[in-house]
C-alpha cells in the first residue's frame, strides 16, 4: 500500500508542477530527447519551429504568447496534434506523422480560406533543427494559391481544399494518406 501511495503522491507532484508552469507562461517541463527518452511530443517539435504564423520569428516569447488561453490552443499530445488560433491571425495547425524506423515528420499548415496567405510544410529533425522536406515528400508539388491543408486530430489523412477568395469558399478535392511513411493522394 504505501508503494503505491509514494507512486501517487511522485504522479501529482509532476502534474502540479507542469500546471504550475503553464500558468505562468513558463513551458512546460519538456526535456529534449536523450538516448534515454527518444520520443518527441507535438508540443517539443511546436517549441523547435523556425517560425510561428504567418512569418512571425519562433522566439520563446512568441512560442509562449500563442499557447495561452485567449489564442484557444488545442494540445493533444496523445493524438501527436496542436492547434492555436489568434483573433488577428489564421488559424495555425501541427500534427506529427510517425512512422517504424523513420524520423518523424512534422506537418504544419495555415489553412486560411479568408486571405491568400497560405502554408503548408512538412519538416523533419536534422542536427537539431527542423529542416523542410515538403518537395521531397508529397507525391505532387504543394499549391498554397490554390489548395488549403487541413491536418488531422485524430488520423493520418490530410483533407486537401480547393478555395476560392473571390466567394469564400472551399471544396475537397482529395487526401494525403500516410502509408507506410509517405503520402499518397486518394481521390
């Protein structure tokens, strides 16, 4: 009994502590990946962008201000997927897509219906930094003038629409399914 009152007592340690954290604005304990703890979370890969939003630099301020509560964040760790949405900017989605023996692949996209500001890239960890890998990845180009991505939560498919600026609007013409490491566009 009292072996696992002491793991109890160590679980909501760590939870206090990591919620103590955010609250006030500090990251979260997230360790960098050693030999130990190989494993990355969407929200480690989140903290190691080379750029937030549309062209804001990804410095730890920044990184800081868009999970706070008023940019609605959506952090599912468990479903390798974030999401912030800031009143004045589009809304920013990140999912990661494993795959045995590969190195992750980070997918992030800003698929905003209402501007012709659009982005979609897919990144991979080299060195220490996220290096993009978008060409070499997709089996077509990307087409952020005329296609927006939407990430999965939940998933490995990514909704593919066409948009149109001048009556704001949008229509699915095909996925990207992860299989077996890369994605393949379905109809």
């Amino acid at each position: 009994m009292k072996s696992h009152f002491t793991h109890s007592a160590i679980v909501y340690g760590l939870f206090v502590a990591s919620v103590g954290a955010v609250c006030s604005g500090a990251h979260p304990a997230v360790a960098a990946p050693s030999a130990e703890t190989p494993h990355r979370t969407v929200l480690d890969y989140f903290h190691l962008l080379p750029w937030l939003g549309i062209g804001y630099p990804a410095t730890p301020q920044n990184v800081r201000d868009l999970l706070r509560p008023e940019n609605n964040p959506v952090i599912d760790v468990r479903h390798d997927y974030l999401r912030v949405h800031p009143d004045s900017s589009p809304v920013e989605q990140i999912a990661v897509f494993r795959s045995m023996g590969k190195t992750d692949l980070l997918a992030v996209s800003l698929p905003d219906d209402e501007s012709d500001y659009n982005t979609f890239v897919l990144y991979r960890l080299q060195n220490g930094k996220l290096r993009d890998v978008t060409d070499q990845t997709l089996p077509m180009a990307p087409q952020t003038d005329r296609y927006l991505y939407e990430l999965p939560q939940v998933g490995t498919t990514i909704r593919v629409f066409k948009f149109s600026l001048e009556t704001q609007s949008r229509r699915h013409v095909f996925d990207l399914q992860w299989r077996g490491g890369r994605f393949v566009k379905v109809q």
